[in-house]
C-alpha cells in the first residue's frame, strides 16, 4: 500500500491523467454486462482525473 502511495504522489500529471483514461475506456467496455463495476470504475477515473488537475495547476502556480 506504501508503494502505491509513493507512485501517486510521485507521478506527473500527465500519466496520472492517461491511467485515468485508460481506466475510463475499460469502464466503457464492460458497462453492458457489469453495470456495478463500470461505475466503480468511473468513480476511480473521476477522483483520478480530479486529482491530476489539481497537481497539474499547483505544480503551475508553485
């Protein structure tokens, strides 16, 4: 768990937001048949996607 916190803290915007997207397109795929889980899956993409914005504009403004 330690790790995966390190990579998000670590990572630039950038792969944050294309993980993000990565994750969003397979929510997409399996919304059909698994209609709970490709909304989890949304939420994660969301908070993600939310999450790189906000250190893409701090590390803007720093």
């Amino acid at each position: 768990m330690n790790k995966m916190s390190l990579f998000f803290k670590s990572a630039s915007p950038l792969i944050l937001l294309l993980i993000s997207g990565a994750i969003g397109i397979l929510a997409k795929f399996i919304e059909k048949k698994f209609t709970d889980i490709a909304m989890g899956l949304q939420l994660i993409t969301f908070a993600l996607f939310i999450y790189a914005l906000i250190k893409f504009f701090n590390k803007i403004f720093k």
